[in-house]
C-alpha cells in the first residue's frame, strides 16, 4: 500500500496486528509511540542535514528511509544516531514521573537496542561512517563483518541461555534474524 512517499507493507500491517492481539498490558501503542519517535528522530535530522527523502517504508522490522541522493559520511552518521538519541531523550525526561516511566523504558530499549554496533542497525552506521572519515571504507566494510559476526555469536549464546533458564526467547529470535540477515547479504554478494 503506497501513499505519496510513504509505503506500507503487508508485513508491517501483520506484524501489528499480531503484536496488538498479543497485548494484554497496554504496552503497545506506547512502543508504537517510541518507533514513531525514533522515525521522526531521523527524519528531522536528514530534512535539517540537506538531505531529501524520497520514500519512508514500513516493513516488519522497522521502517526505511530511501533518500534521494547519499548523505556523504559525517552527516549518515548524524542522521543514523538522531533517532536513537531522540528515544534515549525521551526516557530521561519522561522516568522522572511515575505515569511516564514505561513510556521511559520503551524509549531507553530502543534507544539502547538501535544502538548496537551491527550493520542493519543505527549504531552500526554510525560506526562504519565514523570508521570510513578516519580510515577509509575498506577497514570500516572490514570491522563492521567482524562486529556483525561477534556480536550476533555473543546474542546467540546468551539468547540460548535465557531462552533456557527464564523461557525468555526475544534474545535468541532477535538473534536469529540478525543471522539470517547477515546469511542472505552473504549470498547476493
């Protein structure tokens, strides 16, 4: 489904409608919220920095935004912490107040989960543009394979280990899709 430059896709519609029907606490609209926040995050930070979006789509996983032309280096990376930095904003203005602090904690688990230092997430953008202005594309292509690989290995175990101990298994499907992805991008190289 397409609307002027915004494009839905069937897994996003299912994933939340799936997500809402699994809802028994209320929680999820307030983590619809701290995405819509974490977007609008990048947004502004891609309009302020130049750059011009040509599509914003959302998908199962997140949303993506197609910009018009590449943002050179130093602003991908601003633009990549931006959103990030507007959830990690948000909880700590909004822990101070009682009626705030679950609203708070989505903030800080986005932020926080958005920054780890892998490819598909903004931290790992981040890191690869911070790493191609210092030392070229090269060695930042390099580490970021390296990262992709250590960290998912370290997400893995620990999701094993809690998907046993506590019947917990986020981890351990977060995990998995991070593997998944970095098998298929392998692939269509």
């Amino acid at each position: 489904m397409k609307w002027g430059r915004t494009e839905i896709t069937w897994g996003f519609c299912l994933a939340a409608a799936w997500l809402n029907y699994l809802d028994r606490q209320g929680i999820f609209p307030l983590a619809l919220a701290a995405c819509v926040l974490h977007e609008v995050g990048h947004y502004a930070a891609i309009r302020c920095l130049g750059g011009d979006i040509k599509l914003i789509r959302l998908t199962a996983i997140g949303a993506e935004m197609e910009l018009e032309a590449p943002l050179d280096y130093c602003r991908e990376g601003v633009a990549a912490l931006a959103g990030p930095g507007v959830n990690l904003l948000a909880a700590l203005v909004l822990c101070r107040w009682p009626w705030g602090r679950t609203f708070s904690g989505l903030n800080l688990a986005l932020g926080c989960f958005n920054l780890m230092p892998v490819s598909v997430m903004d931290g790992g953008r981040a890191m690869a543009c911070t790493l191609s202005l210092l030392a070229g594309p090269g060695l930042a292509e390099a580490v970021g394979r390296v990262m992709d690989r250590a960290v998912t290995a370290a997400m893995l175990v620990c999701g094993a280990l809690l998907a046993g101990a506590r019947q917990n298994f986020t981890m351990l499907l977060v995990a998995l899709w991070l593997a998944s992805h970095f098998c298929r991008r392998r692939k269509e190289r």
